[in-house]
C-alpha cells in the first residue's frame, strides 16, 4: 500500500491536490482513501491531507503515521512541530518539498536519513509558481516519484477534478504538473510502497472498552486555564495587520472587540497595540477600521523590508 501524506496551509488547496492524486491512483485501478485534515478553522493555518493507494480492499481508517511520501507545499511547515510534516518518517520515506531551497540542503539542515528532493519554485525564478498552481505541481512529481502513475492518465485525473474551474485554471494546472512530472523523470519509482497489511483478514472486535480518563489526564493542556496564551497562533499568519498610528483615531473599543482572538490590546495612550505573538491575520480589523488605519503586509514583505515595524514608536 502506498501510503501519502501533503503538508500545506489553509487556502493553498492541500485538500484538492489529495483528491487529485487519490483521482489519478484510481484511474490506474488502485483502491484509494484520500481525505484531508483541518487543524484550524482558517486561511493560512497548518493542514495535511492524506492517500492510501493499495491494489487490494483498504481497512485502515484514520491518518497516515509511517508515510511512504511526504509532500510539503509550504516549506515554512516543515521545522514548524505543530504542523508535524516530520513525524513517524523513516529512511524509506522520500520527503518532496516545494522550496526555493534545494533538497540536499534541506537533509542536511535536517539530518534526514532518507531522499529529499525540492521542487523549485517554479522553472524561470522570474515567474514562481502561483499559489493555487502549486499543488498541481507537488502532485506532478508526486505521480512521477511513485512510478505507478502514467502520464496520460495524470492528466486526465486534472481535467477531470479541475473541469468546473474553467479552461485557463485547467491550463495553469495542467502545464505545472506536467512540467514537474518531466522534472523528476530521473527520480521516477523512488517511492517504495509501504509494507503495511491492507488488513483484509482483519478479525474486528464485536467490542472494545475504552474507559473514560479524567480530562486532566486526557486533555490537560486544554483544561488548564489560558492555554490560547500558552499557544503561539501567531505562527498561523501569513499576512499581516499593521496600524498606521497617523491615521489612527485611537477608538480601540472597536478593532479591538471584533478580533476574534482578543489580540489587540490597548496601550497606555489609548492606542491599539497588536500582539503579533497570537494574532492569526484573519483581517477583521483591517475590515472593521473605519478609518481605513490598518494594512495588511504578507509576512514574507514585512520580514525583508519593514523589519520592527506595526507598532507605534
Ligand atoms: S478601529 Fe482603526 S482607528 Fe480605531 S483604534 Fe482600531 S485601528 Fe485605530
Ligand atoms: S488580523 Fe486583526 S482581527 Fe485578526 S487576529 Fe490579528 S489583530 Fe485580531
């Protein structure tokens, strides 16, 4: 059983490139899962997906933890522990990442004993891969890494899934998968199928016991008291707000009731202070402003160029 988990951010259509893969296994008469995993409720925030493909009946339920190939769409993920891209790899596992780094720099930087390979981003530096186009190209090499899946029928699993966002978006689609298809042409079957049994001769319990446990013991880091403050949301963000104190009219009574994650806080002048620690860049408060004084910066932008800037001085 091959067994695939892709690693992305809310929005980055992690869920679709699934669907695509599990579509292009299918057409090539595997029996395929594919479902995806939400961790949080918004753009931006980490999520996986995953894809079983076996030959014979699928038993297993539930997210994969010895994947045989791990795609990363987003590279900020993969040192980040909460969005668990490393976890339960073995040397067997081939790690794919879409980075503008390449793969042997990311082994070594991460000490990983198996294949890493780095999908660029995008073939001319000039034009990168779009956002939305990205996953069509994760599950172009994909295809070709696993060896089982031909061309013809790569494209045709696009054309089906893709056919309801028109022909242009097709088109995007089609050529970066296309052209990362024929980027790994020297890499093609390096993902080995997993040993796992596909649990065909499984004996099911009529019933399992599980006795309850006290949520102390369960879930303590969500019973103890201010656990959002102990979590660090703010490493969700991917663009973020700024206030430009010149055109704030110091009304944080507003801005600061509708975010919905009560990080603005109100400085000792009256003025809204974000704290970018837990702040998730849902932009509410850009929206709510009446005064239009919030901008929203990607974080790539901010980080380059406007290093210690958002708050007022
Ligand atoms: S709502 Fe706008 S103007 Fe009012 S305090 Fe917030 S940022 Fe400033
Ligand atoms: S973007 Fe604005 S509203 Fe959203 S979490 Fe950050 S400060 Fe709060």
């Amino acid at each position: 059983m091959y067994r695939i988990r892709l690693h992305g951010r809310g929005g980055q259509g992690i869920k679709t490139a699934g669907r695509l893969l599990g579509t292009a296994f299918f057409r090539e008469g595997f029996e395929v899962q594919d479902a995806p995993r939400y961790g949080a409720e918004r753009r931006g925030a980490p999520i996986f997906a995953y894809v079983r493909a076996s030959r014979s009946a699928i038993n297993q339920r539930g997210i994969i933890r010895r994947p045989d190939l791990v795609i990363v769409v987003d590279d900020t993920l993969v040192t980040m522990p909460v969005a668990g891209v490393l976890a339960g790899v073995t040397p067997d596992t081939v790690l794919l990442i879409h980075s503008s780094k390449t793969g042997e720099r990311w082994r070594q930087r991460l000490n990983f004993p198996g294949l890493v390979l780095g999908l660029p981003d995008g073939a001319d530096p000039e034009h990168p891969l779009e956002p939305r186009f990205v996953g069509a190209a994760c599950i172009g090499a994909a295809a070709r890494l696993l060896g089982v899946i031909a061309r013809p029928t790569l494209i045709q699993a696009l054309q089906h899934e893709l056919a309801p966002m028109g022909d242009t978006v097709m088109a995007h689609n089609l050529k970066a998968a296309i052209n990362a298809y024929d980027l790994f042409a020297d890499h093609t079957g390096c993902v080995q199928e997993g040993k796992d049994s596909p649990a065909i001769h499984y004996d099911k319990p009529a019933w399992i016991e599980l006795p309850p446990e006290p949520v102390a013991v369960a879930a303590p880091a969500i019973q103890v008291t201010a656990t959002s403050e102990a979590l660090p949301t703010g490493l969700w963000r991917t663009v973020r707000p700024v206030i430009d104190y010149k055109r704030c009219h110091s009304c944080p009574w507003i801005c600061g009731t509708l975010c919905p994650d009560s990080t603005i806080n109100v400085n000792s002048e009256g003025f809204p202070e974000i704290d970018y620690q837990h702040c998730k860049g849902c932009l509410i408060c850009l929206a709510s402003c009446p005064h239009h004084a919030i901008q929203a910066i990607p974080e790539q932008e901010f980080n380059e160029t406007v290093k210690g800037g958002g708050q007022r001085s």
